[in-house]
C-alpha cells in the first residue's frame, strides 16, 4: 500500500499494534496528517484470543487489527503503509523516515515496532504456543484456572513466573531445563508454597489436538500438566530506537518521561518497547498519552510559529 505523496508528515507511528492505532485515533481525531507504518509481525501471531481489554475481551487479535483500521477510515488524515521502515534520521525540523525505496518527512515520530516472544526449543513448544503455552498468565491464566500448571524458566524468570502463577493455581510445578540457578532462600520459598523444582532436562511437551498433557523429561518421567507458561527475554521488533539514540534502562525498556516521550526530541514510544506493563489495554493506553503529547508538542510549535511570523510583520 503506497502512502499519499503529502509534502510532509505531522506523524509517523512505525507500529500497527494497539499502541500504535490507539495513537493514530487520538492524532485523526485532531486533524494531523499521520502515516502509520506496519510490516504486519504483531507479537499476538499464535494467539487465539485478547483478553482483559474492556469490551473486547475473547477477541481473535487479528479481529481486533481489521476493527481499529476500520475505525480509523472515518479520518482521512490518517493513512497506512504496508512494508518495512528501513532507516529514519532525525534533522532540522524533524525527521526523514525510509520507506522502501522513498523517504518522507515527519515533524514527530512515534515508535511502536513491539517485541517478539523467543519461545523455548522444547520439542513441542511451538506447536502448542497459543493454545496451552503461554507468555502472560494475565492475559491465558484464567482459561486455565484451577488446573495443574508449568512454569518454565531459569534463575529469577522461572521464580517470578511460578510465584504469579500461584494467583491462578495451587498445583505449579517449576520446569528450568537445567540447573534452577536459584539461592537457598528462593529454593525455600517455592517449596513452602508447595511449588516443587524440576531441573532435568526437558525431553518434549506431549498434547492431544492441541492440549498440553504432560512434560516428558529426558529420564522417561512424565509430568501431567494442563498449562505452561514462559518466562525467556524478548527481542525488540526493530532497531531504531537503538539508531536514534534512545535511552534505555537495564531491563532493556525504552525510557520515556511525560506523555511517552523519549530522550531523543520529537521521538516517542508505547506499547511492549516500553517493557512496563505488557497488556493491550495498557500498549493502547501508551499510545493514546503518546498521541496526546505529540499533539501537544506541535500545537504549541504552531501556536509559537505563527505568532513569531505576525511580530515580525508588526514590525
């Protein structure tokens, strides 16, 4: 899809996820000229359903996507591009965003490019991802609630994923592939929570249609689960953050200060490049401050522009 051959764009928001179309509504709604830019690898890829985002609980997330661009067609401001953004840098003015084989100018620019879950090569992992192999229990925990759960991961990771199940479950067996490198104290705490530690390797997930059944370990044990969820780091979709100069803190989210603004001027973030809360609701929530402070920025440019031009004049 080719973009309008506008001189000059208020925005571009690289993201087509509930960050970036939550931003390109609020910006539509208030007459700037937006070029979202999206190359279709949204993180919710296996899922089936979205789940705690308020009046769109139990949407097929790809239902979500066709919803918001339909939405957003009653602003003709707002267009899209389907494809890559390659490169942007930032010059006087604003910044010029590579789009293929062309570039154009935007005044702002809002990055919502997401991360990718890295699902753990466990014989069987990736066929059930989505369907009982989980990254989020907030978003998959409640369908299984009350069941025998995995937890997967290592060190700190496996603790924190087998600690949040606990809200959903009293039957968690923590699953590290290996050595739990966990201390004495948290080796202590899991146990008194009747969370037992399993580090032997993993052999393969058995399932039926799609169902997670048990873990089958290297040894020939087998372990009956119903559910797992994984706790390994994600990578970010895109580089540009990191080639724009952006800050980031140690868990390798993007900072940003008020209205999602970046430490790099006119560049702003939401959604899951943040690395805060990674819920819809919240990635959409992100956005619309974004679109918000964006706005704001450019009006009151305008405002300073116009009003500067008309002193002069006086004069």
């Amino acid at each position: 899809m080719s973009a309008p051959a506008f001189p000059g764009w208020d925005v571009v928001i690289v993201g087509a996820g509930p960050a970036g179309l939550s931003a390109a509504l609020v910006l539509g709604r208030c007459r700037r000229r937006v070029l979202v830019c999206d190359r279709n690898t949204p993180r919710s890829w296996a899922s089936k359903a979205m789940h705690g985002f308020l009046s769109r609980d139990g949407v097929d997330p790809a239902e979500f996507r066709r919803l918001a661009r339909r939405e957003l067609k009653r602003y003709p401001s707002v267009h899209f591009w389907s494809g890559e953004v390659s490169k942007v840098t930032r010059g006087r003015g604003g910044f010029t965003v590579r789009l293929g084989a062309r570039a154009v100018r935007a005044r702002k620019l809002l990055l919502a490019t997401g991360v990718m879950d890295r699902v753990p090569k466990v014989e069987g992992m990736l066929e059930l991802f989505g369907q009982s192999v989980f990254q989020c229990p907030y978003c998959d925990g409640w369908e299984f609630r009350g069941q025998p759960l995995a937890a997967y991961g290592k060190a700190r990771r496996g603790l924190e994923m087998a600690r949040s199940l606990t809200a959903w479950s009293p039957d968690i067996v923590l699953f590290t592939d290996g050595p739990a490198k966990l201390g004495r104290a948290d080796r202590a705490s899991l146990r008194r929570n009747r969370i037992e530690v399993v580090e032997d390797r993993i052999a393969r997930l058995a399932s039926v249609r799609g169902r997670l059944r048990a873990v089958v370990l290297r040894d020939g044990r087998s372990i009956p689960r119903k559910a797992l969820y994984f706790d390994t780091p994600a990578r970010g979709q895109s580089a540009l953050t990191e080639n724009l100069g952006c800050a980031f803190n140690r868990h390798g989210g993007v900072i940003c200060g008020k209205y999602e603004a970046t430490s790099v001027p006119g560049v702003y973030v939401a959604g899951n490049v943040v690395r805060n809360v990674q819920l819809s609701i919240v990635a959409a929530g992100e956005g619309a401050s974004a679109a918000f402070g964006i706005n704001r920025a450019l009006t009151r440019e305008d405002f300073e522009r116009r009003a500067t031009g008309a002193r002069r004049v006086s004069h």
